[in-house]
C-alpha cells in the first residue's frame, strides 16, 4: 500500500471538496421552503392573479409577516435552548393594551414604543427568573403567565378596543411613510432578523444558547452560567413581544386584549417547519423567517379564494406534521 504525500489527507475527506463546501453554504430544508413558497406564489399568481400579484396585496402579506416574525425570532432562540414560550401572544396583547392607554398616549410615540417594550422585557423576566431561578418547567411558567396577561389586559382594558390618536404612530401605517415602497414594519422586521441572525450564528451568546439546547448540564461543565443565559433568553422573547406589540398597534390603530391570538402556535410552528429541533440544540433564524412566510402567504391565498378557516386550519397542520417527520427521519441514524 503506497502512502499519499506527507501531510495531505486523502480527497474527499476533509470536507474542504468542492460538494461539501456547497452543502455547508446552502441549506436544504431552506431551500424547500422557498420552493413551497413558490409554489404558492405561482397559485396565488394563478388563481387571482392581479389581486395576488398587486403591490398592494404584497405588501399587506409582508406587513402581516412581519408581526408575528418578530415574535418567532425571539421563539426561536427560546426553542433552540430547549426551552418553550406559551405566553408570547399573551404578552403581546399586554403590551398592545398597556401602550395605548390614555395615560400612556399622553407621552406620545416615544411613551407608548418604551411602554410596549418595558412590559414585554418584564414579562419575560418573570418567565425568566421562575424558570431559571424557580425550576418551575418552561410549559408551566409560560402557561401561568399566558392566562395571567391575558386576564391583566382584559382588566386594563375592559373588554374594549383602546383607539390611538397619536398621530406619528398612525402615520407609521400610511403609504406617505413607506421607503423606496416598503413599509416601516417590515424594515423593522428585517433589522431584527438580522440582528437574531447574527447574535444565533456570530456572537458567544448564540454558541451557549445552542449549547444548552444541546446538553445542558455538558455546557454547565464546560463553564457557560445555564441559569444567567436561560434568563437572558427569556428577556430576549419579552423584548421582541413588546416590539411586536408597538408595530401591531402601527398596523391595527388600536390596542386589544385579543391581540396576538394564537400567536404562540404560530411562532412554534413557523420555526419548526424551519428546521429549528423542538428538542433544543439547533435553530435557524432564517429558516424561521422563511416558515413564517409560508404561512402567511399561505393565509393570504386562502382569504383570496374565499375558502373556509378550518380548510386553513388543516392545511398548516398537514405542514407542521410533515416537518416534524422530516426532522425525525433525519435525527433518526
């Protein structure tokens, strides 16, 4: 048997061919994810093509995106860590409630953004210390404060819709104000996707985030403060469901306690369906940003043609199931 040359492995294994340099850059599941998105593009093209093509129509799909992509960012750091976050449509509404009181419009657009975010940031904090702290289980700390801002923004604001009059925030909703024919929402929602992009995949605070996600107690041996980063995690899915709660108000003109209705699900959804392990230990910000474009791409085609909720229902069912299989098969050796 002949040695190869001193210091140079045989081809093919050092990962550095040309195929395993394409595997690393791009991603499969991504990349089926946008061809379903294509596919439903090429349907809504088909179908009712100059409602679904307008630019009207787009931009409503990407302002409607935008929302809850937020939210899912903050999801997916939450879920890669192992944990789980129920509360995040409920503590939406709070912060839509809370930011749009008469007292807090008093301050203008300044005082209702930094209501909307001080709520969310507490909100997660106590989601944060009972389970880093208090060893109360993710399902169970979200949950209890899923019925609990629930009920505090029914309280707040009873039962009604409180009306912005606060007219910089109203502008933030009107054509005068989009940039080059993108709406402000949306510009927001593509900073924090590059910002959850770059903290997840560039910065210490992701690799111990997927660290934990991965084997928490090897991470604890390995130094990283699981308790500290759990909590900061936490923090971080408050912070974005306060900024999703101002954009919501900038969208509606009016703060709910039904706001962000089912929005945990939604999120959950949208980031598995991207690839991100339900289990922890991997996530993917732009897989869930992609899995919230399907789906509501997918809510867009279905109100166009007028066809029922529950058909709706049914089909993101049908495509969360396939993702979870998908995800099995491939963890399975």
């Amino acid at each position: 048997m002949t040695a190869g040359p001193v210091g140079k492995p045989p081809a093919g294994r050092t990962g550095t061919d040309p195929l395993s340099r394409l595997r690393r850059l791009v991603d499969l599941r991504n990349l089926s994810l946008v061809g379903v998105l294509a596919v439903l593009i090429a349907v809504g093209g088909f179908t009712k093509p100059d409602e679904f093509l307008s630019t009207d129509n787009l931009q409503l799909v990407l302002t409607q995106a935008s929302v809850i992509g937020v939210v899912t960012v903050g999801m997916t750091f939450v879920i890669t860590s192992g944990g789980i976050d129920l509360s995040v449509g409920a503590m939406v509404a709070l912060a839509s409630v809370w930011a749009t009181t008469i007292a807090t419009q008093e301050y203008g657009l300044g005082g209702i953004l930094l209501c909307a975010v001080l709520v969310g940031l507490g909100c997660g904090l106590v989601n944060g210390v009972l389970i880093a702290y208090g060893g109360v289980v993710p399902f169970i700390a979200t949950l209890a404060m899923l019925a609990s801002a629930r009920g505090l923004a029914l309280q707040i604001s009873d039962g009604k819709t409180q009306v912005v009059t606060v007219d910089p925030v109203l502008d933030l909703g009107l054509p005068d104000s989009y940039v080059l024919g993108i709406p402000p929402l949306v510009l927001i929602f593509a900073a924090v996707t590059v910002l959850g992009w770059l903290v997840l995949n560039r910065t210490t605070f992701g690799r111990r985030t997927v660290a934990i996600g991965g084997n928490a107690e090897a991470a604890r041996l390995a130094g990283i403060d699981v308790k500290r980063q759990r909590l900061m995690l936490y923090l971080l899915s408050g912070l974005c469901c306060g900024v999703a709660a101002f954009m919501l108000v900038v969208l509606t003109g009016s703060g709910q306690n039904t706001n962000g209705n089912l929005y945990e699900l939604d999120a959950i959804a949208a980031a598995i369906i991207g690839g991100t392990l339900l289990s922890g230990g991997r996530g993917t910000i732009t897989g869930s940003v992609l899995g919230v474009l399907v789906f509501t791409t997918l809510t867009n085609l279905f109100a166009l043609n007028n066809l029922e909720t529950d058909v709706q229902q049914i089909a993101k069912g049908a495509i969360i199931v396939a993702a979870v299989l998908v995800q099995k098969g491939r963890s399975t050796p």
